[in-house]
C-alpha cells in the first residue's frame, strides 16, 4: 500500500495541473502455461506528458481460483492414533498487478479521437494463495505436512517484479475515453514466502504473464 501511494504521488507532482484520467474496467489475468484465465478489476491513474506520450500506473485485482486436493495430515503429538491422516483441502489462489510505465499515442494523441498506443512499463505481481480447512479432519490434533513432515502455513504469496510492454487502442468520446489493452510481463525474479506458496502458489504463477485490460478513461479538467 505505500508503494502505490508513494508511486501515485510521485506522478501527480509531476504535472498537477495536467489533464489527468482515471480508469477502471475489467481484465483477464492470465499466467502463460497455467490454463488459468481469471477475470479481474482494474483501477489506474494517467498524466499527459505531452500530446503524444503519458505516464500510467494501474492496478489489477483477480478472483480466486479453487481447487480441492487430498492432502497428508499429520498428528501433532505423537500419543494421537493414527499418527497419519489423509484429508481434502481447498485451495484458493489469484492475482495482484501494480504496474506503471509511458505510453506514446499513434493517431489523434492522447486526449481526443481513435489512436493507438503502445510503450514499455514495469510490473510487480503478487500470486497469492489460501487453504481452506479440511473436511473431516480435527485440526487442533492434526497439522497440513509437506513431503519432508513440515507443517504447512495456511496462507502464503509468490512476489516477483516484472518487464514488459503494453499495447492497445482507445477512442475518445466527450468526457473521456473506452479503451483495449494487453500486457505482457517477464519475471525478472520471485520470492515465495513460504512452502505453501512454492508448492501450491506455483501452479497459478507463471514466468509471462498476460493481462488483458478494458475499461473507460474519465478525463479531469
């Protein structure tokens, strides 16, 4: 959350008095190889740097993603019996994007008619994932174990910064203006928090990730 304050401030002392817009539309978040395609919520501010270019910031929240998997348990006191159980455990994982870069606008610019637009940003994506209790399982005695008899967190994130490109098209109409986009980010690293995260986040996260975006752009006199 300061990170997305302090990169929004940073934008409008840039140019306070610019004809800045404000966006919101819906997305579909796609990792490449996941076979995962979640619908989304997209919010972003934009400032003209002249008529031709702009800066951009913009989030981009996903539904989560359910799955149901039969999973170990293990007794927590070695006096419980049976010392091992197997239970089915629900897992839900999506998506945070926070990216921002410079667009440059073909065609009638930035702030009136059809043009289209295109430029280079960079992205940090949080996949994020949560276990759900197990049916039929009495957690008090029993805990979620990996392969080695650690016991699992019960939520867990993948952070990884990214680069790319976004390119779309926009048309003006009166107050503003509907647009299409599409990103495409590569991973330059990630960190798991934890072993949840690296061993059931990564079946949602990906090295490319796609996002396409649509939405309408309020313009602010």
């Amino acid at each position: 959350m300061k990170l997305i304050l302090a990169i929004t401030l940073l934008f409008f002392t840039h140019s306070v008095f610019s004809q800045t817009g404000i966006s919101a539309g819906g997305s579909i978040m796609n990792g490449f190889g996941t076979q995962k395609r979640l619908p989304a919520l997209n919010l972003g501010v934009e400032i003209p740097r002249d008529s031709e270019s702009s800066l951009y910031i913009r989030t981009t929240f996903s539904t989560r993603s359910s799955t149901t998997e039969q999973v170990t348990f293990q007794a927590i006191d070695n006096q419980t019996f049976p010392v091992i159980q197997n239970g089915k455990c629900d897992f839900k994982t999506g998506y945070f994007n926070l990216e921002g870069g410079t667009r440059y606008y073909f065609g009638e610019g930035y702030d009136s008619g059809l043009a289209l637009y295109g430029g280079t940003m960079l992205m940090l994506n949080t996949t994020g994932v949560v276990r759900r209790e197990a049916e039929g399982i009495d957690e008090t005695k029993y805990e979620f174990v990996n392969s080695i008899g650690e016991a699992y967190a019960k939520k867990g994130r993948i952070l990884s910064f990214n680069i790319g490109l976004n390119v779309g098209v926009k048309k003006h109409v009166g107050i503003g203006m509907f647009f299409f986009d599409i990103t495409g980010a590569y991973s330059i690293f990630a960190l798991s928090s934890n072993s949840l995260a690296t061993d059931y986040g990564q079946k949602l996260f990906s090295p490319i990730m796609f996002a396409f975006n649509f939405g309408f752009r309020r313009d602010l006199y």
